[in-house]
C-alpha cells in the first residue's frame, strides 16, 4: 500500500513561504512553461512538470505533457518524496520500487515508470515543490543531465523569487505613490506635517541655506534630530551657473552631480518636481539609497524660489529587489546557454514570432532579434521546412505539440542540427499560441556518430585481432571472447560465452580464480599467467593484463592475453639444456650452483660421490662410442636406485654425484645399500663415497667430505685404473 511521504521538519514555515509566494493557482506564465520543456528536452522525457506542494495537493504551475492534469493529491506524490532532500531524486523504475509500486499513478494512468525531481530550494533554503520529468518507461539520468536539471531546478526558484519580488515593488510602489500624494497634500496645507508623516521630511530656505528635518529624516540617517538641526545646504545662489555646488557631508560624491542636474531642471521649470535617487552615509558608515522629492511652495516677492518641502523615503530594501532581479534575469540567461536550450513564441491570430535570446545566438543573430514567421522557417532546407509547417499545422489543429531533429542553416550559413519542441495554449477553448523550445544538438549528433564510429572500429578490432580479447563479469562468467580467443583453446564462441572461465582451468588451480577475482575488483586491474584446458585436453598458458570496466551500469573485466604456450616450452627446453648433460640427460655442475644457493640451513641433504672403475681402460679399448654407453647405462642404473625427487649429476667425465634432498644419514645410507645391493646390474664398476649437508654446512662443503670418503676407499683397495 501507498505510503504517504514523511512531512519535512519545517512543515509550517516551507507552508507560509509557498502561500506567500502567491503563486498557487495562477494562470500559467511562459517563462515556467519554457524551463518546464528545458528540463524534458535536456532529460529526454515525455513529461515534465513544476510542481509546488501544498498542504494537502500538488498544483502544477507548469505542465507539459499532463495536459488536463492541474493538480494531484499530496499522499500519492512522488513530489513529496523529492522535497525531502536537496539532491536530484531519481525513481529509475516505480514498478520495482516498493514505495511506489501500488501507487495510483503507477498502476493506472499516466502509468508513471521513471521520475526524477529537483527540489526547487528558495534563498532561505525551504523547498518549494520540484522540477520534475517522468516517463512512462524505466531508465536513469546521467551527470550531465542530472546537473542540468539542478540548474533548471534553481531558474525555477529564482523565476518564483523573482515574481514575488515583483509583485512586492508593484505593492511598494503603489503604497509609496499613494502615501507620498497623502503628504504632498498634508504639506501644501500645513507644515506641521513635517513631524507627523511617517517618511523623512525636509524644509529648505534656498535663500538662507537653512534646512529642517523631522525625526524620520534623521531616523533614516542613523542619527538624532537635534545632530542634524545644525546642518546647511546650498543656497539659490550656490545653484547658479557660477555657484559652488560642492556635494553635501552626507551625499554621496558619485550620486551628487545627477541630483544637482535634477534640482537645477525643476527650478528652471523643465521639470514638473524635483524627484531622484540617491546614497547618503548612515551614521554607521553604511550607505543608504533614499527617493527625495519636493516642490517649492513659497516665493519672494521678486518671484524666486523661497521655500521647498519635500520627502526622504529609504528605499535599500526596492534597491536590493532591484539588484536581484537583474541579477536572477542573468541567471536564468545563464541558465538557458548552459543548457543550450532558447524559447519562443508564436501568436497564432497576429502571427508574431518571439526568440529569446539563446534562440537569437542559436540562429547566429544577435540577442533580441525580432524575425518573422517567414523568416524563422527560411532557416530550414524546403523539404524540413515542410516537415515543420505540418507539425505547426497539426498542432494548432489538434491541440497537441510536437518534438523534431532537423538540420538547419544559421544566418551565418552554419549547418547545425536542432532539436524543436512545441505545444498549444488554449485560450477560450482555441488554439492562441504556440510556445517551445529549441536547443542545438550539433555536438550531441556528431558525438553519437563519433561513437558509432568508435564502436564499428573497436568491433573490427576486437574480431580481426591477433591478441586473446574477451570479457568476463565479475563472477568470472564470459560474456564475449574474439575469434583468437576461442582458436587458441580450439572452441567455437558459442561454447565459451555464458561459462565460467574457471571451467577452462586444471582442477588443482581453480583455486586461484577466486582470489583473481578478488584482486581484480579490489584493484582496478590484475596480471600474470592463466592456464587453461583445450578442447583436445591439451594445456595453454595464456599470460594475461586484465582491467576492471565499472564505469557502466554493469561491472565487467576486460581480459587481453597471448599465448606462451610454445615459448614456455621453449624457454624449458633451454633451461633444460643449460643444466643437463647432453650425453646422459643427468643435470650438469652449473645446476648444482643453483641447488647450492637454494638449500635452507636446518635442512639436511645427502651426497654421494662416485667413479666409475677402469673407464680410460674402456675408451683406450673398446673407443669412445663404448665410453658413452657405459656413461649412459650407469645414469640409467642411478637413476633407477634413487628417490623420484633425488637429483643425479654428471660431475665429470666419469665421475657422478646423487643429491639426495632432505636425506639424513640413515636414509641416504639407505639408498647406498640399494646401490651396492645391485652392483652387479651396473655396467662398469665403480666406487662411491657419502656425506650428509647438515646446519650451516654448504652443499659445496659436504660434496667434498663425500669426495674424501671416496678417495680414502679407493685407497685402501688394490690399485684399479680408471
């Protein structure tokens, strides 16, 4: 069930301010109307809406695409939920969103999918309601739109500021008008007005310089009256054209000389009242804008000007509402060149056309550019400008707008694309104007075929490459792979794509694919060697530099990788012919360095020494053919009497070593006994000493104790020539 949204902790003060706006139930106004189809152009949407929530409803003060639709019920708006909170609020899909999921304007018309509001925040911080696009399909907002929709969001609070502001200087006017016609009249009968008007009021002696203030004058001012009693101003004479006319200790320097023309045109009667703004400094140091005006009402007898009373208004709070007022008019300027977005307007009875002034600098025309009807459509080619007049047509016929990509010819014969949207305003139920929005999309075409472009290149790519491409999701599921890819395992694609590529890896190392899952998500990237399965059961290596892709909606690693297969094999094979003896196949002397270096202290490793008996006697009888096999036949005798991980080297012409890793005494005794159980398999005889690496012994020590053993049995034997 439809849960209302919370009500905002400022409930009552965001209350008072929405009513005091006094913006609720006003006829539309263009300039909301245009940012409302701003915001659906920029975002794409078929509805978009300024919504301003009420105590119990929200009213749309502009509404495109709700035609109809003026207001809805407060406890089913998705509005409501947006004012929560100052950041964009995104639905991407309300059928899958438990709070709206039942909600009427879900399940029924106008079958809302997609909402995405930007709370419309006011100076003071209250939100007012929301500028808000919807579809009627799921789908999400990017950056740029979100930020453009953040920006509309802010002309909209602005627009509303602004039409408060407005509304207050016409009251303040009115009100000013009005209570300065009451004094003016007050004082024409009696002077004694001057302490009962509200305003500031001044009395000046133009012949004597004399001036007399009431207590608002100088209440204005910051200051007492009895500190102002003592002050002069100009006299008639300093007025003149040879006067002094030096500016007065509160008067503003800058301001003087416009107050001084204005006060010398109303004595020559070139005026019908002196009447101008000003700054003058507050007791404080602070400048105050202030209105003066004033009539003169006595005369000398010789017919000059005697005595004026006149009137002191401070008017910094008009002025502040002025300075922002422009200030919101640059903004929503502003606004509307960084959305690249103008407006216009076209009256259907007297067929003028209105631009503003994005739409005048989108057209290559300066800012306030007036064209016909004619004119505007002569920027299209003729067969757009067809296509055009039937949606003007259409529109004005049926009432409904229309949304167009057309290219078009600036005045400066650019060739740009643009995007038109326009509705009807109905006025008596007739159509009265059309009003829309048009916005350059030059770069957004280009960028598409840009990324077209891309796309069909990176697909060549990807197909035609000699390098393994393929990507996998973060499970480690294939969700492509390139041509090479599949080749090099010897499958089709289609029996790749949807597996795990842990399915392709020896059993005792798919271990190792969860853990390279883990990095590549933590890090951003991972690299090393890959072994993999081929269809024919054969093992590839693949030597591999992946790199996670999280910039989408869905995370996925993309792999690329050769195969080393063949040069692992390669590089094997020389390692092998580095350390082995050619002849015998038994590792060499420069193996035995590497073993040396590699063995820790507490770990013990047997050695046994051994030559073989009358060797030269077979060469010198028998040739060195009959040399090599024996040497052959005895590596094959070793070879059979040791441990599978026990190491035979050849260390000389007829001299073998065993290394016998972790072996203490009694076992590498034990593979002695074997030997010498056997010495009448072997093919020539021969003679063996032993001795066992232990501690800090080195392999280089302990092969020389076995050497010593061997020679001191050798000695005790009869002589035998080797």
């Amino acid at each position: 069930m439809t849960r209302p949204a919370p009500l905002p902790p400022d409930e009552a003060r965001r209350l008072a301010r929405l009513r005091a706006l006094e913006a609720l139930d006003t006829e539309a106004e263009p300039l909301f109307d245009a940012l409302a189809q701003a915001a659906a152009l920029v975002v794409g949407a078929p509805i978009a809406l300024v919504s301003l929530v009420d105590e119990g409803r929200q009213w749309f003060k502009a509404n495109v695409g709700l035609e109809g639709t003026g207001e809805t019920p407060r406890d089913i708006a998705f509005c409501a939920h947006a004012i929560l909170g100052d950041e964009v609020f995104v639905v991407p899909d309300a059928r899958a969103d438990s709070r709206f999921a039942d909600n009427p304007l879900v399940t029924g018309d106008p079958d809302i999918r997609f909402y995405a509001g930007a709370p419309i925040r006011m100076s003071d911080g209250l939100r007012m309601g929301t500028l808000c696009v919807m579809d009627r399909q799921p789908r999400e907002l990017d950056a740029r739109q979100t930020a453009i929709l953040q920006q509309l969001a802010r002309a909209v609070a602005e627009a509303l500021e602004q039409r408060a502001a407005e509304l207050e200087l016409n009251d303040a006017i009115q009100r000013e008008a009005l209570a300065e016609r009451r004094r003016d009249e007050e004082r024409l009968r009696l002077a004694s007005v001057l302490e009962a008007t509200r305003a500031g009021a001044w009395e000046w002696n133009l012949q004597t310089g004399d001036v007399r203030f009431n207590a608002q004058y100088a209440e204005i001012l910051g200051y007492s009256l009895d500190e102002l009693e003592a002050s002069r101003s100009l006299t008639l004479r300093d007025l003149g054209p040879d006067g002094r006319c030096l500016p007065p200790a509160l008067m503003n320097a800058d301001d003087w000389p416009g107050v001084v023309q204005n006060l010398r045109q109303y004595l020559r009667r070139e005026r019908d009242a002196f009447d101008c703004d000003a700054r003058m400094r507050h007791k404080d140091g602070h400048w105050v804008w202030v209105h003066t005006s004033g009539r003169t009402t006595h005369w000398t007898a010789e017919g000059e000007p005697l005595l004026m009373y006149g009137t002191l208004v401070d008017i910094s709070g008009r002025k502040a509402v002025e300075q922002k007022l422009h200030e919101s008019e640059a903004f929503l300027d502003r606004a509307g060149r960084i959305a690249g977005v103008g407006g216009w307007q076209l009256d259907l009875q007297t067929r003028e056309l209105r631009w503003s002034d994005q739409a005048c600098i989108i057209h290559d025309l300066p800012p306030g550019y007036l064209p016909t009807l004619e004119e505007a459509l002569g920027f299209f080619d003729e067969q757009d400008r067809a296509t055009l007049e039937d949606a003007v047509r259409r529109a004005a016929a049926d009432g409904k707008g229309w949304d167009l990509e057309l290219p078009m010819t600036t005045a400066r014969k650019r060739r740009i694309s643009v995007r038109l949207v326009g509705t009807v305003e109905i006025e008596d139920g007739k159509p009265a104007r059309l009003i829309g929005a048009l916005q350059d999309i030059t770069v957004r075409k280009r960028a598409i075929q840009a990324l077209q472009l891309s796309e069909r290149r990176f697909r060549r790519l990807f197909e035609e490459s000699l390098g393994l491409i393929c990507t996998h999701d973060l499970d480690g599921v294939l969700l492509s792979a390139n041509p090479a890819a599949a080749h090099a395992i010897g499958y089709e694609i289609s029996e790749l794509l949807g597996r795990r590529l842990s399915e392709f890896m020896p059993p005792e190392l798919q271990a190792f694919f969860d853990g390279y899952l883990a990095q590549v998500a933590r890090d951003g990237t991972a690299t090393g060697l890959l072994r993999l399965v081929a269809k024919d059961g054969s093992l590839r290596t693949w030597q591999f530099h992946n790199t996670l892709d999280d910039e989408g909606d869905e995370p996925y690693v993309l792999g690329h990788a050769q195969d080393i297969t063949e040069r692992e094999q390669q590089e094997r094979q020389l390692r092998d012919w580095s350390i082995r003896d050619a002849l015998t196949g038994c590792f060499n002397r420069r193996h035995l360095a590497d073993v040396g270096r590699s063995i820790p202290d507490d770990d013990p490793w047997g050695c046994v020494a051994i030559d073989l008996d009358r060797f030269k006697h077979v060469n010198d009888t028998y040739g060195h053919q009959r040399g090599d096999e024996v040497l052959v036949a005895m590596a094959e005798f070793l070879r059979r009497h040791v441990r599978r991980q026990d190491m035979v080297v050849r260390a000389g012409g007829d001299e073998f070593l065993l290394l016998l890793p972790h072996a203490d005494e009694a076992q590498t005794q034990d593979i002695i006994r074997r030997i010498e159980a056997d010495r009448a398999d072997a093919p020539i005889g021969f003679t063996l000493g032993h001795a066992v690496r232990r501690g800090k012994t080195t392999l280089d020590a302990a092969l020389a104790q076995a050497d010593n053993e061997l020679y001191a049995l050798r000695a005790k034997r009869p002589a035998v020539a080797r």
